[in-house]
C-alpha cells in the first residue's frame, strides 16, 4: 500500500490499483474504492481499466475490467445500481436489490441495505463518497461542475438525514481523484454560475487571462458540505488531479473527449 500526502491509499493486487479512505475502513463496515486505469485489457485510448460503456470501447472488454474491479473490491456485482448520469441533481433512494440497475435522471445514490453496490463513473467530474458510520448509510454523487452548481453534496447528505436519520456530524466524506483547480479553465459562463452561487466564490475562481478562469471544484464541495454540518476533519480531499496525474488516471479534457471512464464504488457489508 502506498500513502498519498493526500490520505487516500492507493491499493494494488495483481496489476489492479484503486484508491481508498483510510476514514473509511474504521470497523469493516464498508467496502469502498475508487479505480485507476491500471490493471484492465483496453487498449488505445481506454488503455487499460476502462469501466465505462458506451464512450466507444469494445464491451466484452469493459465487462473483463468490472469483473476484475468486482473481484478485488469483493462486490456482488449482480445487485449493483447506478445512476444514469446526466449532471443533474437528482438523488436516489435505493430501498432494495432490483438486479443490475441503472436509474434513469440521476447522479446520486443512497443506501442503508447491505450488499447492494452503488457505483458511478468519472473522467474528471468529482466523485464524492459519503458514509455515515452511526446509521450505516452509504452514498455517492457525481459532481461536475454542473451538479456541484446544484448543490448536488448538500442534497444527497440531507437525503441521508431525511431516509435515515443521518446526523451530519457523523457523515465522513471523500473528495476522490478529478479535474483539479490547476487545471481547470473554464469560461465566463461557469465562472458567472459560481459567482451567482457561492458567497465565497473568491476562494474558489482564480483570473488565468483571456476572460478565463481557474474553478475550484474540490474546494466548493468542501465548503458547500461544511456549510451542511459536516465535520471539517471528517472530510478527506483526495487533491490527485486527473488531467495532471495521466499516468493514473484518465482524463476527458487531456484526451479530448475520447478515453475511459474510472469508477466510484461502495457497499455496505
Ligand atoms: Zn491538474
């Protein structure tokens, strides 16, 4: 294992490598990871743990790599559900195992029942992990800057109060690997959303020239989830940038849109 001044752990069997929060493991109660492209039998630009269908990589390739990730992360794998991803903010409730499952409209997921793995999939959008240690709930939310401008955090930690009693002083987080604010240029457009939206948007947009900006999305998902009651120390910010780290990970703005698809994953035990 291999420690990241960041405090998420880069995990390796076989040639398989994913990340993991140490905040997380306390009492074996979850099984959680966040997969790099190392260890998978894509080539080209998916080279090699692609775990995304549809971005134009051979299928029974991706399901080689799942299958893998499954594997090593010991995931059922017939009851994992995932959202459609459209960058909205819509917030699932996953109640019980319905098969493998992709729900329609939504970028996050919650849940209180053992065995059922929650997974999204990124290539520079933030993937935030949230476990409620107390209640044992679980989720996850996928948060460009689209569902970040929608508050899409703040809404899946009160889904987790609302469903399931969830205090915010307990929820530990994970801010996992994306597009990091040395990265990230953005136009006037995003710039003037975030502006709107964030009271402290100073400290979250930097001037680069040329009527473009640096965003910060790492740290709007942190405020935006201290301002909802979560515990500052309860927050791990994995700082790994995707577009600078292309040895890690894959990258949509590096690649120029076509690559793989890395993968957020937990389940309750
Ligand atoms: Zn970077």
């Amino acid at each position: 294992m291999h420690y990241f001044k960041n405090n998420f752990i880069l995990n390796q069997s076989n040639a398989l490598a994913w990340f993991t929060i140490p905040a997380f493991e306390a009492g074996g109660l979850v099984t959680h990871g966040f997969t790099t492209r190392h260890g998978g039998v894509s080539v080209n630009n998916y080279a090699a743990l692609n775990l995304g269908l549809h971005v134009g990589d051979k299928p029974a390739a991706v399901l080689e790599n799942r299958r893998r990730v499954y594997g090593a992360l010991n995931i059922a794998s017939d009851w994992v559900v995932t959202g459609e991803q459209i960058h909205g903010s819509k917030v699932a409730l996953v109640t019980a195992k319905s098969g493998h499952n992709i729900l329609p409209g939504v970028d996050a997921l919650v849940t209180n029942v053992p065995g059922i793995p929650l997974t999204s999939y990124y290539a520079d959008c933030v993937p935030l992990f949230f476990f409620d240690p107390e209640n044992v709930v679980v989720g996850l939310a996928h948060a460009g800057w689209r569902g970040t401008a929608q508050f899409i955090g703040l809404k899946t930690v009160q889904t987790m109060s609302r469903a399931f009693g969830s205090s915010p002083e307990n929820i530990l987080v994970g801010i996992g690997p994306s597009i990091g604010s040395c990265c990230y240029v953005v136009g006037e457009k995003v710039s003037n959303i975030f502006v709107d939206k964030f009271t402290y948007w100073q400290e979250l947009i930097q001037p680069c020239g040329g009527q473009k900006w640096l965003l910060n999305l790492w740290e709007t998902n942190r405020r935006m989830l201290v301002d909802a009651g979560i515990k500052a120390a309860n927050i791990t910010v994995s700082n790994l940038c995707t577009a600078c780290h292309g040895d890690l990970f894959f990258s949509y703005r590096v690649s120029g849109g076509i690559t793989g698809r890395m993968a957020s994953l937990i389940m309750i035990h």
